[in-house]
C-alpha cells in the first residue's frame, strides 16, 4: 500500500503560505480541543468510579486513532461528554459498548434518517442535556466558596475566582475557551508562586512548645529585638533569587528595630540551583561588610 501523495486536497495546501498556516492552526486546535475535551471527560468519570487515568496514555491513544483514522476519511477523535456520561448512568463497564454504539447508529442512520429528519431540535437537545446531567458539579463551587481566604491563611480565593472564570467563559464562549482559561489561569499562578514565593518572619509560639510559626497568622508569636526571623517558602532559584532579595531587605528595613542577627529558615527551600547560591553568597558579603551576622538554618 502507497498513500497517494499528490491528492488534490494536498497540492492545495502547499501551494500557498495561507493554506499551511491556516492549516497547521487549525489543526493545532483541533487536537487540543479534542484532548481537553477527553481528558475532562474521563477525568470526571475517573473521579467518580474511583480510578486513576494517565494523560499520556490518553494523549497516545487519541493521536493513534487519529493517524490511523486519516487513512480512512474519518473525523478527528475525541471523548463524548453525553455518551460518556449517559454510558456511566446505565452502567457500561467494557468496551463491548463502542460495538453497540456502532451498530445502533449504522442502523439509525441506514434506515431511520427519514423518520427522524423531522424530529425537532429541541428534542434532541433535551436529550443530550439530560444525559450530561451528572456531569453538572456546583460541589466544587461550594467548597471553594467555603475556604473563600487568602491563600497565606490557607483558604482557597483564587482557585474560586478561577472556577467561576472558567464556568463562565463555558457557558457564553465554549468548552476550549472555558478550558483552556482555566489551564492558562493555573500555569500563570504555578509561574508566579515559582517567582514570588512567600517569605513570613517567625515568632516562637511559647503554647506549642517554643515553635517557630508565621506572625501574622499566629499573632501571639514571641520575637526578639535585633533579631529577625524568616522564612522562604518556596524553590530559590533564578526566577525568585531577586525577589528573595527584595523581601528579606523589605523585612529588615521595615523591623521596629535595627537588626542585627538575620536567621534564615530554608527547610521550606526544596530547590537552590547556581543563581540563588551566588545571590546568597554576594548578599552574606554584604552583611559581613555591615558588621552584621547571619545564620541558615535548615530544620527537618
């Protein structure tokens, strides 16, 4: 078997810059409209039915029966939220479910498209909505609206202010806009807590046991004069080093008291690479110039 190379439908697509463009972004979306699409579907049975799925696997198993599907004229593959759905409610448990599906739909549409050419839209789309009816989740919304505090108090705001942006962009814009907010709104937070990490002072609690916990959560923290107290809560790297910088002097200028003795606790730092150690070594030579003396503490 040779694939024929010179088809039509090819020869139009390379003979112009527009049509590869318009081409290679079309497909681009596609692919990932069908990926989000069936990867929040399973996702959302697995989490129900109590099971784990791999993204890659599922990532694998679209791209070859899309490969090999193109041989064929076929549309591109991707996860039903409705028959998934409507699959989990009457209890589908094998795959012996596809061939089913298979020979309902060849039979419709063989031999009853004519007597279905009539029936309205709306009845069809009640259909489908009552099937995904077990796919609508407001659980999660409530949660979220529950632990609505900062996230240094340990609440969850911004994760609900995404939920809601998301849900939102679904409902007017579509299923890849609504997605696709929510996974970008999620790598930008991942970006910013790499490059900002939160930096707290420590007081010790006399009630606990004479630990060390964050001030302005736990205001009856005991602190001493000239000595400040921190700690980074986060990688130290080359995206936060200066923001290590600027906080740390932000704390030391902003102590009631002229410090003299920094401790710095770094069992929070799961990551130091070449930048943070040089930034620290240059910011150590500084202190020692002042007079002033500091102690790296790395608790377990």
């Amino acid at each position: 078997f040779q694939p024929a190379y010179d088809l039509p439908a090819a020869r139009a697509m390379f003979q112009t810059q527009y049509h590869l463009h318009e081409f290679i972004v079309g497909g681009f979306l596609v692919a990932l409209t069908s990926f989000l699409t069936t990867y929040a579907t399973s996702k959302k049975q697995a989490l129900q039915h109590g099971y784990q799925i791999d993204a890659s696997q599922e990532m694998f198993a679209l791209g070859m029966a899309g490969t090999c599907g193109s041989f064929f004229g076929s549309f591109p593959p991707s996860g039903s939220l409705s028959r998934t759905s409507l699959a989990s409610e009457v209890g589908v448990r094998t795959q012996m479910s596809g061939l089913m599906k298979i020979v309902v739909v060849g039979t419709s549409l063989s031999f009853f498209t004519p007597v279905l050419y009539y029936l309205p839209k709306a009845t069809l789309a009640a259909i489908i909505l009552r099937s995904t009816w077990s796919l609508v989740d407001f659980k999660t919304a409530r949660e979220l609206w529950k632990a609505w505090k900062p996230d240094k108090l340990g609440g969850m705001k911004r994760d609900f202010v995404v939920w809601w942006i998301s849900f939102f962009l679904t409902i007017f814009m579509g299923v890849l806009y609504g997605i696709g907010s929510a996974v970008l709104f999620s790598l930008l937070m991942i970006v910013r807590d790499a490059a900002m990490p939160r930096m707290v002072s420590l007081g010790q609690i006399e009630s606990l046991g004479n630990i060390w916990r964050d001030t302005e959560v736990w205001g009856e923290g005991r602190t001493f004069p000239g000595i400040l107290v921190a700690e980074f809560r986060g990688p130290l790297s080359f995206a936060s080093a200066d923001w290590f910088q600027q906080e740390l002097e932000r704390m030391r200028l902003s102590s009631p008291d002229q410090v003299e003795i920094v401790v710095l606790s770094f069992g929070s730092v799961h990551d130091l690479d070449k930048t943070a150690i040089e930034m620290l070594r240059e910011l150590f030579t500084e202190w020692q110039k002042r007079g002033g003396r500091r102690i790296v503490a790395c608790p377990q």
